[in-house]
C-alpha cells in the first residue's frame, strides 16, 4: 500500500511538473512577443483599461475582472497547476475543460491574434465568432451603428436598418448602405436581404414592447444560415452598457478606442452619480415618464427607470412590475394626478414629431408640452404648476449616447446642484471625438424643449 501511494504520487508530482514545463514554455513564447505588442500600443495612445464593477463576460477572462491580460495567463496556469479554483470563463478557447490550449487562446486574445472568440451576450446567450470579424448587419437601432462608428468599427458594416438609413448626418458613410428593414421586428425585417450581404455577425436586441423579439429574429436568421451569428446587444443601458462596448472592441481589436470611450462616458456619468450620492431617498425628484405615446411608462428594473434613478430622481410608478428591460406599460390618467409628479418627462419618437440632427425647428417639441400642460385635470399636479414638463427625442436618452440624456435630466432634477452641467457640450464632444462628424449643436438641432431652459430646443 505504502508503494502504491508512492507510486500515485509521484505520478501525480510528473503529471505536475510536466504541466508546469509546459506552461512555462508557453509563457515563454508569449511573454516574448508580448512586450513588443503592449510597446506598440503604448505607442499609439492607448487608453489603460477602465475600471468596472463587471465581469468581463469573454472566455478568457480567467480571474473574472473586467479585461483580458497576462494575470489571465497566470490565473490559469495556476488553475491548471492546482492552485487556484477554476472558473467557467478560464475555458478560452470553450471546448469544455481547462488545458494549456486555453493559456494559449488568452495569449493571443491578448496579441489579438486569435481566430475565434467566445462571449456571452446581453441575451445570456453563449456565441463563438470567427475572426477577423468582416462583414456586419445592423438589424437594430442607431444604438449599434453609433457604437461600432465611435470605435471606428463601421468600414466593417455591409447593410443596416431604415432608422441607420434616415440619419445621413450622424452617418455619412453607414447611411448610404443598403437596408434590411426597418428595424429589430421579427416581421420588418428582409432576411433574404440580410443573406445576400452574406455577414459574419448580424447585431439585434429586443424592443420596448417586445423585449423577447430577438429570439424570433435569431431563429429566422439561423434557420435561413446556421453559419451567421447573431449577437444580442442593446448598447444603451447603463448597467450593460460598458462591458458591450468592451466585448465590441475585442470582436473588432479595437480595445484601445473602447476604453476611450468608456472612460468618456464614467467621466461624465461618475460626476453626476457623486453629486446625487448623498440626496436622501425621502428627498428625490419624483419622477413621471413617458415614452413614444401618451400615459406609457416603465417600472420597476426597466431600463427607462434606470435613467432617472442614475440622475438622482425617483420614478413614481417604480411599484409597477417590471416585465423586461424595455417594457412599456400604459397607465391612466388618473394614476398620475393621483401620484402627483414633481417632474415630468415626455420622449418623442421619430414617428411622432420631427426633431434631431436634420431640423433647426422646436414647433413639435414646444406643441408637445404645451398639449402636456393642457391635459385635463393636470393643473394641480406639481410638475405642471411649477412648469417643470420638458419634452426630449427619445434618442437623447434611449440610444448610445445616454449619458447626454442623463446629464439633461440631473440638471432638470435638481438645477441649483448642477448649474454648471452643461448636457450640450457633452453631446457635442461625443459628435466631435467619437462620430467625427462636422455637426455645431449651438447652430442646428433640436433634441430637448423648455421654455426657460432651453429656448431654442438646444
């Protein structure tokens, strides 16, 4: 017996050892051409890697923090070795178990020179894409399109929606491709279409009344072409929103403008969240919103409601159930006297009212509010009689470019704690460093109204 324990555990010391040879040679091999990589990044600007309370959900993620680097090399060669727990994201190269394959996989994830990865999506949903990634389809909203344009993404994109089509100033070049529908609806869609394009990846998401729309879009995609893959992102929900762009710069290798741009957005949206910190719950602005029709709100985990809590208010219907992310529910007239709002908001749609980048003319956004004013019964609710109803485009806050809404709403909240916010100037260094385009929001556009605050929609 003594032998045989011996024997076992010498053969376990090899197995051991052997493990260990080869993960150093590995680390040998990578560590050798690493420094040249990591120079040349340096080199160019490269933003260090942001902090985040995420886990970077990309297999190759070993220690499960927000990015992929060498401790990932390290943490799995220390699982391989039996030193350390393993975790599900330490199968890099997700062929069930964890080898010096996958400590191999990291290190070119890492180089940017692996030819596939795998993550999960928004949706929970695990993907495997074959890179590089060459030809995409938008079948979604703007979201998308202005994501992959500020990582500087877009001379991958090959077709994209009606809504992408309709906005030729934000998109110069993306807006002259050809369409696939006119947007992320199971039935609005032109799958054929999207065949012919022959993509590597498709982008979609749920909607606002349908947030489960992706799972018909996936399987019509899928049964038409197993080999496209179609990844679930909204890119525009605070709590998701950061890892998707992260997620995104690895699929195009364009880490070093996603971090940018995710710094850019903790910047702004870090300064509001510190200043409303200390607000005590019992003296939030409470907040009614409405989304593309009239008396259509969200509840509670919505991400509509998410908006406001970011900026500091509280949403007085927050007791409604929650029934998705981007789930709208109709409430009556009554139910908002009756909870009596400090601040109202009401987000336009384009199918709605004319406003955005394309119109210099406040006429649909002023006539708005004023209706909103005039609503019966509403001249004794607080919002209305103090005149603190603003009308948006709902794409200042539901679209990529949230922050911009966010900042609009904490000034509208609480106006003495941020006087010197200025929404306009953040939305125009997002146009002017991440969309690149030759836009003077001081001149032209129309995105929020308010008589005293903002005259002229700007």
């Amino acid at each position: 017996m003594k032998t045989e324990k011996r024997s076992f555990g010498n053969s376990f010391s090899k197995k051991r050892f052997a493990l260990g040879a080869i993960a150093i040679v590995l680390c040998s091999v990578l560590l050798a051409a690493l420094p040249a990589a990591i120079a040349a990044e340096q080199a160019s600007g490269a933003a260090e890697a942001p902090e985040g309370n995420y886990i970077l959900k990309i297999y190759g993620n070993a220690n499960e923090d927000n990015t992929i680097d060498m401790r990932d090399f390290t943490f799995t060669a220390r699982i391989i070795l039996g030193l350390e727990e393993e975790t599900a994201l330490a199968d890099a190269n997700y062929d069930g178990e964890v080898t010096v394959l996958d400590m191999t996989q990291i290190g070119l994830i890492i180089l940017g020179r692996e030819r596939e990865l795998t993550l999960i999506d928004s949706a929970n949903r695990t993907v495997t894409i074959s890179k590089p990634v060459e030809r995409v389809v938008i079948a979604y909203w703007i979201d998308a399109a202005m994501t992959l344009q500020a990582l500087k993404a877009e001379d991958t994109v090959v077709g994209v929606t009606e809504v992408v089509v309709d906005e030729p100033i934000l998109f110069p070049e993306l807006s002259g491709l050809p369409s696939v529908g006119s947007g992320p609806i199971p039935d609005a869609l032109d799958y054929e279409k999207i065949l012919e394009l022959e993509p590597d990846v498709v982008f979609t998401g749920g909607t606002s009344m349908d947030p489960t729309s992706y799972e018909e879009i996936i399987k019509r995609i899928r049964s038409l072409d197993p080999s496209i893959q179609v990844i679930c992102f909204t890119f525009c929900a605070p709590s998701l929103y950061t890892e998707e762009v992260k997620k995104t710069g690895y699929l195009f290798d364009r880490s070093r403008e996603a971090d940018e741009l995710i710094d850019f957005f903790e910047e702004h949206l870090n300064e509001i969240e510190e200043t409303v910190s200390d607000i005590p719950e019992d003296e939030r602005a409470e907040v009614y919103t409405e989304f593309f029709w009239d008396y259509y709100t969200s509840g509670e985990g919505s991400v509509f409601s998410s908006y406001i809590e970011t900026a500091g208010g509280k949403n007085v219907f927050d007791d409604l159930p929650s029934y998705g992310d981007y789930y709208l529910v109709e409430v009556g007239r009554e139910d908002v006297i009756t909870r009596n709002p400090e601040v109202m908001l009401f987000h336009a749609g384009m199918s709605i009212v004319t406003m955005g980048y394309q119109t210099d003319d406040v006429t649909a956004l002023r006539d708005k509010r004023e209706n909103i004013m005039n609503r019966d019964g509403f001249a004794n609710v607080d919002a209305v009689d103090s005149g603190r109803v603003y009308t948006c485009h709902s794409n200042i806050i539901l679209s990529a470019i949230y922050p911009v809404g966010v900042a609009y709403y904490a000034k509208w909240f609480y106006p003495e704690k941020f006087s010197e916010l200025d929404p306009n100037a953040i939305h125009q260094e997002y146009l002017d460093r991440f969309m690149r385009i030759d836009y003077d929001l001081n001149e032209h556009g129309v995105f929020v109204y308010h008589p005293e605050q903002h005259p002229d929609g700007r």
